[in-house]
C-alpha cells in the first residue's frame, strides 16, 4: 500500500454538530424537546467517549476568535423568561487551558487572529447539549467562538485549521439547523413546516452525498443562502455556522445524519 494511502487514514478528530434546542428547555423534561434529548443521548452511544472537547457555540460571537481559557469556567445562563431552576443548572465540568493555549498557537499560526480568554464562562450552547451527552462532566471542555462577521467561508476555514487535532478530540459544532424563532411559536402553521423541511433535507443532501467533490460541498456551504428557503429557516446565520466549523474539520461527507420534531420543526445532528 502507497505511503499516500497510509497517511490518508491517519484519524483526525471526532467531528459533530448538534441542534441544542430552545434555551435550556431540553433539561427539565420539555416534551417538545423528547425526540432531540432522546436523539443527543443515541449520539453519544455511537462516538467513542473523547478525552477532551472543543465546542463551536452558536451563542458567542466575537470580533477576534477567542477561546475560553479558565481552569473551572462558570456557566452563562444566557437566556431570559425561563423557570427559576432554569438558573441554577449544574455542569462543573473542568476547563483545559493548556489545551486552549496549543489551539490558540495554531490558529495563529495558520493566519487567524486569535485571543485566549480566561473569563469568559459556557454558555448553553455548551452545557445543554453535553450536559444530556455526558452527564458525568467529567470530560475537559474548551470553548471556541464564532467571528462576528458570521462569514461561511471563514468559517469553513476555521474548521479547517482544526483539522490536526487528533481522535482523542471531539469536535463538537452546537447551533440549530432551523432557527426563526417566530415560527417556533406557531407549529400549525403548514407552510412554515413545508420551507424548514425544504431547507432540512436541502442541507441534508449537501452534507451527506458522496457523489459531490469536496470543493462542490464547500460551494454550496459557502452559497448556503441560496438553498430553499435559508433565509426563513436562518434569519441570522449564527445557528448554522457551526456546522461550517464541523465541515472544515472534516473536509469529507458526514457518516449519518440523526433527524428529530423540536417544538414543531424538524432539525438534525450531523456525524462525520
């Protein structure tokens, strides 16, 4: 076998990229959130169990990328109008600094202005969705932001820069591959759920098929807005993008795609 094909299979890191759900609702037992819990917990059965994670939260944007760098970060309860106990949720899982400091360096490196932020606390976008994943919180977590000019292609080539990090790293991208918050609010309306199905199996198909070449997948990443109805299923593109990072981690199709109802829309996790 050709060195060539020897270095192709070298394992690169676990790459993910979850819907989190509204707020921190999948916690207490929302039964609109039944089919997105059940589906995080089967997710977390079929990826071996990292030693550490690195989470693209679609809940932080900044004007230079940044990465949280605390020992013991605290938890940013960013949401508003919940139930007290949606304030006091638990997840002490400990922070890596040293491991941000060595992606910080090779961000760097590759040409990505990047700071360390050893303040900054996780938010739900992390602790929701890890919190169903591994309860334990016994996993060492970072956090990586998103740019605040919310670019695709940037982000593709943010994700690519993280593409040395080995198997033992789990790439976790968490945002919502549908995101307008009004038609949340009104799950009758039928043709709200016809152009969310549309954009769904639109993004779907562009991350599954093999059939593509990788530079055709990027592409159609990069020209997200013209899919079907984009700008109705993302509003702002926040909540997408992260799935950008995972993609430029991966650099291949994703191996299954895992599909769930959440408050009335369907949305879905992507496994590379």
């Amino acid at each position: 076998m050709s060195s060539h094909s020897e270095k192709t299979k070298v394992p690169g890191p676990k790459v993910v990229c979850v819907s989190h759900g509204g707020g921190p609702l999948p916690l207490p037992g929302d039964a609109s959130h039944k089919e997105m819990v059940e589906s995080l917990q089967t997710l977390a059965q079929r990826i071996p169990k990292p030693e550490k994670i690195i989470v693209v939260s679609a809940h932080w944007e900044a004007q230079r990328i940044s990465l949280t760098a605390g020992r013991a970060p605290g938890l940013l309860y960013d949401y508003s109008g919940f139930p007290q106990e949606a304030y006091q949720v638990q997840y002490p899982v400990p922070g890596a600094p040293e491991f941000s400091a060595a992606v910080a360096a090779r961000l760097n490196e590759s040409g990505i202005a990047t700071v360390l932020d050893p303040a900054h606390g996780f938010d739900h976008g992390l602790f929701v969705p890890l919190k169903i994943m591994f309860p334990q919180a016994d996993i060492p977590c970072i956090q990586l932001s998103l740019s605040h000019h919310l670019q695709a292609d940037f982000h593709i080539q943010l994700g690519e820069a993280l593409s040395w990090l080995d198997e033992t790293t789990l790439i976790l991208g968490s945002g919502f591959t549908f995101h307008n918050l009004p038609a949340f609010f009104n799950p009758a309306d039928k043709q709200a759920l016809a152009q969310n199905m549309a954009f769904e199996e639109w993004l779907q198909q562009v991350c599954l098929d093999s059939n593509l070449s990788e530079e055709q997948r990027r592409q159609k990443l990069v020209q997200w807005q013209s899919a079907p109805y984009a700008r109705f299923s993302h509003p702002r593109a926040e909540h997408l993008l992260p799935l950008h990072v995972c993609y430029g981690a991966a650099q291949r199709p994703c191996r299954e795609v895992l599909s769930f109802e959440v408050m009335g829309k369907r949305a879905s996790h992507f496994i590379w």
